[in-house]
C-alpha cells in the first residue's frame, strides 16, 4: 500500500522519499518501540484548514514549520515530516481523523487543535495511547485540569485565564460592578468564570453574565439589555466572526462612551481591521500583543512575515511555542517520541524563550504565563502593562500532575 | 417598557433579513417543488459580492443593485444549466445536487479569495446613532436596512398581486399543475422565479455584510432560520413568510431576553408548536 | 423499494466477508475505517426504513443515533454491552415514539421540519445543558465484552462485532420488509390516502415504522460509543441526519442496501478526497454532482 504523501509537508529538505512507504502491518502494537526508531519523526497536525477557523489552522501550522525549519528540519536528532489532517472543526469526525493520522499516517506526536470538542478525541487518543499531544490553541480547561495527562500539553491558554486578567485590571481601575457577554457553550462560561474569580481578587464583583447560543450573531437583544444592569464595564468573550459584529454592533448602539468595553483578547485579535474605529480604545487581556519588546518577539515577526507575508497573531504564536515545546521535549528523550516520563520531564524543566515572553509549563501541563493588558489603537492591539504576572491556570482536579 | 419597544425593534430587523431569504426560498419551493439547501450560500456569495464590489470601487451603494443583478443573471444561469435537467426528478435528487451545490460553492470561495475575515465598512453617509431608549442607540445603517427590507417587501407583493406575470407565479405556487392548463409558458417562470429567488438572497447578503462581516460558512445559520420562517408562514406562500418572519424575529430576540437559557430552541419550540396545530404552516391555503 | 433477491444477497455476503477477512491483509486504520463505515450504513439503513419503506424523511433521526451513543454514557460506562446495546435501543425507541406520536401528524416537508425542530430540541439538551457531560463532549469507559480487549486487537474486534451487527440489521429489515407490514408500509409511500381507505391503520404503521427505525438508530448510536469510546453532541445534530440521508441518496433510496452502498462509497470517496488534496469538499461535491447527474437510482441502480 503506498502512501500518498501529497499531504505530507516535508519540515526540512533532507527527509528522504524512501521512508514513505508503510511497512506491511498484521498486527502491529500503535506505538513504535523506542530501539528501532525510523529516521523519520512523523508529527500530525490536525487543524482546521477550512470553515471558520481555517485562518487560525493555517497561521498554527505556518508558525510551527517556521520552528521546525529553524531547527534544520530536525527534533530530538531525527527528520520530522509534518501530515496535516483538516478536522473540519467537527467533533462528529474527530475520532475517525485522529485514527487516520495514528493508525493511517503513524505519526509519533500529535499538534491539535483549535476547536474545543474536538480536542477532546486528541486527548482522549494522547491519553489511551501516551502519545504526545501539543494543543496549540483550544483553552477548554478540562484538558488541564480534570482531563489531565502525562502526554498532554498545551502552548496556548486555558479560557479561564485572560478572562481573569481582564477582571483583575479591571478591578485595580476601581470597577466595582461589571457584567459579562459571551456565547453559552463551554469557552464562555469558563471565561465568565476567570472574568468573576479576576474580580473578585481586587475586591469588585461580577454581576450579570448574558449570553446567546453560539455561534449565533444576533447581539442587539443583548445589547438593548446592557444599559440597565447597573454596572460601570462591560466584559466580553467572542472570536472571530462574532468579535468583529459584537464590536461594531456596540458601538452602533452608542454603549462605547457609557460602558467601557473590554474583554479577553481573542475579542479583537486577528479582526482588528475588520473591526475598524468600533474597536479603537478597547482594552483586551491576552498573553500576546503588539508591542512586546523582546529580541525573540522581533525575530519571530519578521521571520513569520518573510515566510507567510502576514503579520504574526497570538495564533502564529501558539503554533511555534508547539514546536517549541514538542522540540525541547524530543531533544530530552533522544528523539523518542513514546518515552512519555523523560518528555514531560524535559518540558515541564524548560523554560520556553516565547515572543510572548518566556513561560513556564505547571504541573497540569498548562502555561505559566503573562496575560498583557492591551489597548486597541491604529489596528494594533498595543500591551500597556501586564494585567497579571505569571499566571497559572487553578489546575483543579488534575490527578496526573 | 422602553427596552422592550427597542427589542420589538430589533425584533423587527431581523426578522425582516429574514424574510428577504425565506420569500425566495417559498417561491422557489412553491413553484418549482425544489428545496434549495444553497440559499445560505447564495447569501454568503451576496455578501462577498458586497465586499469585493466595495473594496474595488470604495463605493458601498453599487453593491445591492449589483447583488439583484448579478443574482437575477446567476440564478437563470442555475435554472436553466442544472435545475432545468432535473425537473422530472424526485425531490431528493435536486436536495442532492443542492447538496452539493454547498460544497462546490464553499470550494470556489475559498479558491478566489481566501478563508480570513473581511470588513465591509458601513457606508459613510449612515455612520451614526440615532438614540432609541435611554442609553441604547440604533444605528442609522441598521434602520436603513430594515427600511429597504419593507420596500423590498412592497415591491414584492405589488409584483405579485398586481400584475400578470405576478398572477401565473402565484397560480404556479398553488397548484404546479394549472399552469399547464392556462397554457402559461411553465419554463420561463421556473427561469423567472429560481433567478428572483437567488437575487434575494443575494441582496441580503449584501446588505448584512457591514453588519455581519463576511467570512466563511456565513449563510449556515440563516438557512434553517429561513427554512423555518418558510414553513410556518406554509409553503408558497408569500404574505405566509413575511408574518412569519416577523414572528421569529421577534420570538428569537424576546426568547434571547426573557428565556436566555433556552434561547438555542425557542424557535425550534415554536415551529413545532406551529405545526402541531395548524399541520401546514399558518396561511396555508386549500 | 426493492429488496434484493437470492443474487443480491449472495453479493452482498460475499463482501462482508472479504471485509470480515480484513484482519487477515489490511492495516489496522484500514479496518477502523471499514468500522466507521459499517457504524454509517447501519446508521443510514435505519433511516432507510422509513425514506425507502414508508418514504417518510426524517431530520430527528440523529436525536436517536446521539441518544443510543449517549446511552453508553448515561449508563456510567464499563457496563456490559449485553446491557447498553439493548439499553441503548429502548432508550431511542422511546424518544422515537414521543417524537413520532407528535411529528408524524404533519407530512412532507412539514414533516421534515417537525422532526428537525424534534431533533435540534435533542441536540440541545446534550449540548446546552449538563446532562450529557457538556458541549463538547465526553469519553465513555469502554463496556466490557465478555473479557477485556487488549489495545491493539481492538481493531480487529470491533470490525467483526460492527459487520456482524451490520448483517444482523440488514437480515432483520430484509425479512421486515418482505412481510405484511413492509408491504403496507410500501402502500403508504405510494399513495398514502388509498391504504387509509382501504381500511389500513396508517398512523399507527407510521409510528411503528419511526419507533422501529428509531431503536435502529440507537442501536448505531451505541455501536459508534462502543468503538469511538467518545461521545459529542454533534452526533445528535441534524448534519448527521442529513449525511445519513445522503448516503441514502447516494447509494439509492429504491433499494434496501442501497444506503450500505452509500455509506461504504461516501466513505471511500472522502478517504480519497483526504488522501489527494486538502480541498477534500471539492472532491466529495464533484462526486455527490457527478451521481445525481449519472446514476438516476443510486449506485444500487447501476445494474438496471
């Protein structure tokens, strides 16, 4: 049977051809076995390369072969070879692709995804199997918290976590009451929550939390109900689509003067244009921006815009922390990707160099990081101070750790 | 009391976008017997149109009449070079190939231009807030779409009441088989219809895309709202689509106020309470 | 809708069991696809029971997959599979009689409709609300069957067990469908009114047929728990319903295996697609337009 590779994005330019064909199989154990490895180290990346979230896909998986051509096309000594899986953002097929990509494609490690149910077939996989997982984006807290693993880590963010900055600079201006809009699937009410537990820790409080089904964009119901609730800011979580139409739909309604707008980051990342003046003064909490001053942060941007021609989003810079973190660990394990102990070992000591600035990795295998507070302005989302300093996610419930 | 006159407002205004989708929809249902999954996608292409049409020429204004144009041309072209061949056809071979249409159109869009997200900038002259209750203000674009819905809406039934090609198109929903009997030429109205159905969806695309932003899978959310919309006003009917716009309109915004928490099925409730009692939609004639 | 005959039906058995014989030449994912695909068709001729049979379609039917899928979870997981499978099958037969006593009071499109604001009411209890372990989805322990299934033999297992239910499912409607009440319900796809003035209980063969159809479903539904050991709301989404009945379309709505067609070849067609180019949708549309515009009866009709 021979593989198609057409697929098959070579990281460097020395894995060689000859190491694509599958070796006959009757009934082979999943995982190879540390002694004979192939030359080749083959890491899946299922992402979404169409529907909605297609850009944010393809600004993962360019940033995490920026990392990789840095190193040579190399991790942990061996040549990786990159098998991008689209998992149409659909939990309904999510098992049938993370089959593909392990039993079809033998990938080794696992980089995936954006979409929060559907992360959950790679965990459940990275679980069942101790095959590294790298989310690079999804924040659903469960994967690091009760859901939590030896294999599985993530180089984003969990949702509670920018939501929490934003309520803790918030309180330290002097709010003292606020309200929350956010979709009602399982992002929103974490980020409600962080946004509540942010308030709280600077003596405000979190007063009403409105939502609408996701992903649904029909905001003036909510919107028409803002002015009476009797509080001085407004906090928000939306993406994509529904940041920019929340944004410009508030200040259309002339909310903007009355009841600052603020959120977590992702409500005017990547759509700042889009957006236009409607976003221009909002204040967001993320642990990316415009403006970090590091060496790191200007090498990555102008190496992600020679290779991609687009600027760098906090997506772009998910992915290549995934590489980051996926390298450091092969290179503790000698490029053995099913040696979980020594990987996680590897990760969890390291501290990662970020554009975002450098984190650490906590005991439940999410980052121990900076959420910037940043200001929209001339479509930048600028970083004016640090909202909350390293960061951790509560990790509650995670046993593995 | 105030915010709910303001939420009766928006109430309006959506259920109005939603009309301009669902009349094409009943029209093309009740004449041709086609049930057209790609009336979200048409949507979507309007919306598009509207972005590449405004970023070409910076004017946004060009866009509707091109959206009703190119809709009316694009739509003929569908008729006559697909759903012409499948007239004869069971139902679902012409869900089927609507099917996927979907896909080949989400293929194509993704090819021309790509999957990011695109601002359409709402047009200058209608950047501002006209205040409606204490504290919360409509925007002048909002209210000129919903005043450009009526219109269109007006426009339409005078169409169809009143004139003779509007009176074969209506026997044409009511009974398929008559037409063929007054000897009216059945092939130019499928043409006519499955054209001015396209160029209205297409036009609701184009005017929701300053609000909306147009970005990929935009028109799945429409497509079953506009199907709902289709069949509680009964299918062909016209006037039947417009009230039932309006009903889920205002059912979707007051269930989104009051009932937050069941606000993803309060339309779905209301069809179906809809359809248990009156088994075919509510202006159903015969 | 035709049944196949002693030919067929030699045919068909001939090919669950070159695909029973799977473990003995394929690769492991090569067999966990043959397993989706064989959780598809039994998902699709479910749904082609009341499409072919009684030519009622259905957007809820997906409510009952999810349902019979849910039901592994609901159980606590790590039970014995002789009690989710038929747990899994009475809990959507039941939900299949509420929806059906009330659904099936509309017709045609209404009907379509109905039973996708039935279906979405579904989803949204799975989706919405904690029920079912939340939005996105839960995993479930997998039920134990008979004795505990090393990792790398699960592929083989659930092969055979998912064919084996397959064929089960095909004999069963095979028979149904050749005796009085398949026969009846043809009678009402045909001419609804005739069989109603002729004395024959319509509504209650329709809601027969729709709960019958609907434990089917559940019984997929259980099957894909089984083997995905992962459970979303998704499932209970209308898309699914609406690829069940694409698969239907595809592979003839005229013919009783015509969805086991549809089901292998969608499949098949979408490992192409995936294996050529990223632009997998352009491949599956091509093909979906390329057989409505071909095959007139599916690709079951190809031999007429």
């Amino acid at each position: 049977m021979p593989s198609i590779s057409r697929r098959s994005v070579l990281g460097g330019s020395l894995a060689g051809a000859g190491t694509l064909a599958l070796p006959p199989l009757a009934l082979p154990p999943l995982t190879t076995p540390a002694l004979a490895q192939p030359a080749v180290l083959r890491i899946g990346l299922m992402l979404p390369f169409t529907g909605t979230f297609a850009a944010l896909g393809e600004a993962i998986a360019s940033a995490f072969n920026l990392h990789l051509k840095e190193l040579g096309g190399k991790m942990g000594g061996r040549t990786v070879e990159l098998v991008r899986v689209d998992d149409e953002s659909d939990p309904a097929k999510a098992p049938s692709n993370v089959n593909r990509l392990l039993g079809r494609e033998k990938v080794e490690a696992l980089v995936g995804t954006v979409h929060s149910g559907v992360v959950m077939a790679l965990v459940q996989a990275a679980r069942e199997q101790q095959i590294p997982l790298i989310i690079p984006n999804a924040g659903n807290v469960a994967a690091t918290r009760e859901l939590c693993a030896p294999s599985v880590f993530r180089s984003s963010f969990s949702n509670w976590q920018p939501a929490y900055g934003m309520g803790k600079a918030l309180a330290a201006k002097g709010i003292k009451k606020a309200a929350w809009v956010t979709w009602d699937y399982a992002a929103g009410k974490e980020s409600a929550e962080g946004f509540g537990d942010g308030l709280r820790a600077g003596g405000a409080e979190l007063t009403k939390v409105l939502t609408l089904p996701f992903p649904e964009t029909n905001f003036q119901p909510l919107l028409a109900q803002l002015p009476g609730l009797g509080v001085q800011a407004v906090g928000s979580f939306f993406a994509g689509g529904g940041a920019i139409q929340f944004v410009k739909d508030y200040a259309a309604a002339g909310l903007r003067d009355k009841l600052p707008l603020c959120g977590s980051g992702f409500l005017t990342e990547g759509v700042l244009k889009a957006q236009g003046a409607a976003a221009e003064g909002i204040q967001t909490a993320l642990h990316y921006g415009d403006g970090i001053d590091n060496a790191k942060n200007t090498a990555f941007r102008a190496a992600y815009k020679a290779t991609t021609n687009r600027d760098a989003d906090v997506y772009a810079v998910q992915g290549y922390d995934a590489a980051q973190m996926l390298a450091i660990g092969l290179a503790g394990t000698k490029g053995d990707a099913a040696a979980a102990k020594e990987l996680s070992a590897a990760i969890r000591a390291a501290k990662i160099d970020s554009p975002r600035g450098a984190f650490t990795i906590s005991a439940s295998h999410n980052p121990v990081q900076t959420i910037w507070l940043r200001e929209a302005k001339n479509g930048e989302n600028r970083v004016i101070g640090a909202a909350a300093e390293a960061l951790a996610d509560p990790g509650t419930g995670c046993k593995a750790a | 009391m105030e915010g709910f006159l303001a939420q009766l407002l928006n109430g309006l205004q959506y259920g109005l976008l939603l009309f301009l989708i669902g009349s094409g929809l009943t029209l093309i249902f009740g004449v041709m017997g086609v049930i057209n999954l790609a009336h979200g996608s048409l949507f979507m292409i309007g919306a598009y149109l509207a972005y590449v049409v405004a970023t070409l020429t910076g004017e946004f204004w060009l866009a509707p009449p091109a959206a009703v144009l190119g809709g009316l041309a694009f739509g003929a072209l569908l008729e006559r070079g697909l759903f012409r061949k499948f007239r004869e056809r069971e139902h679902l071979d012409q869900v089927l190939l609507t099917f996927a249409l979907i896909l080949l159109f989400e293929e194509a869009r993704a090819a021309l231009l790509d999957n990011q997200f695109h601002a359409v900038a709402v047009p200058p002259s209608l950047d501002f807030s006209i205040p409606v209750t204490g504290g919360f203000a409509y925007s002048a674009y909002r209210l000129a779409v919903l005043a450009i819905c009526l219109a269109v809406a007006a426009v339409m039934f005078a169409f169809v009441e009143r004139t003779r090609i509007g009176a074969s198109i209506r026997a044409a929903a009511e009974n398929p088989e008559m037409v063929d009997l007054l000897g009216l030429d059945a092939r130019s109205i499928h043409t006519l219809v499955f054209a001015a159905g396209t160029a209205l969806a297409m036009l609701a695309g184009a005017l929701a895309a300053p609000l909306q932003s147009v970005y990929p899978g935009m028109g799945d959310g429409f497509l079953i709202l506009s199907f709902i919309v289709v069949v509680i006003g009964g299918l062909g009917s016209i006037a039947g689509a417009f009230w039932a716009a309006l009903l889920v309109g205002s059912i979707d915004t007051l269930g989104k106020v009051y009932a937050p928490q069941i606000a993803g099925i309060s339309v779905c409730v209301l069809m179906a309470a809809v359809l248990l009692w009156r088994p075919n939609g509510l202006f159903a004639r015969g | 809708m035709t049944r196949p005959g002693a030919r067929g039906n030699l045919w068909l058995g001939l090919a669950a069991l070159a695909l029973a014989s799977m473990p003995l030449w394929a690769a492991p994912w090569h067999m966990q696809l043959a397993s989706t695909a064989a959780i598809a068709a039994m998902f699709a001729l479910s749904l082609q029971l009341l499409a072919g049979g009684a030519g009622l379609i259905s957007l809820a039917h997906a409510g009952f997959f999810g349902l019979g899928a849910y039901s592994v979870y609901l159980l606590g997981g790590g039970r014995s599979i002789f009690l989710t499978l038929p747990a899994a099958a009475l809990l959507a037969g039941l939900a299949a009689a509420a929806t059906g006593y009330l659904a099936l009071r509309t017709r045609g499109f209404y009907f379509l409709m109905t039973t996708l604001a039935f279906g979405q009411m579904l989803f949204f209890l799975f989706h919405d609300t904690p029920l079912g372990g939340g939005a996105d989805g839960v995993f479930i322990a997998r039920p134990d069957m008979i004795w505990t299934v090393p990792k790398a033999a699960r592929p083989v297992v659930f092969l055979l067990l998912n064919l084996t239910i397959l064929t089960a499912m095909y004999l069963f409607l095979w028979k149904l469908m050749g005796s009085l009440f398949g026969h009846a319900l043809s009678g009402i796809r045909a001419n609804e009114d005739r069989m109603r003035a002729m004395g024959h209980d319509v509504a209650g063969l329709k809601l027969t047929a729709f709960v019958l159809a609907g434990a089917l479903a559940g019984v997929a539904g259980h099957m894909a728990a089984v083997t995905d050991a992962f459970v979303s709301p998704e499932l209970l989404g209308w898309h699914h319903a609406a690829e069940a009945l694409l698969m239907i379309l595809l592979g003839g709505i005229g013919h009783l295996h015509g969805p086991i067609l549809g089901a292998f070849a969608l499949t098949a067609i979408r490992e192409v697609g995936q294996s050529i180019t990223e632009r997998q949708r352009l491949v599956e549309g091509l093909a979906i337009l390329a057989a409505v515009l071909l095959l007139r009866r599916g690709i079951a009709g190809l031999r007429r």
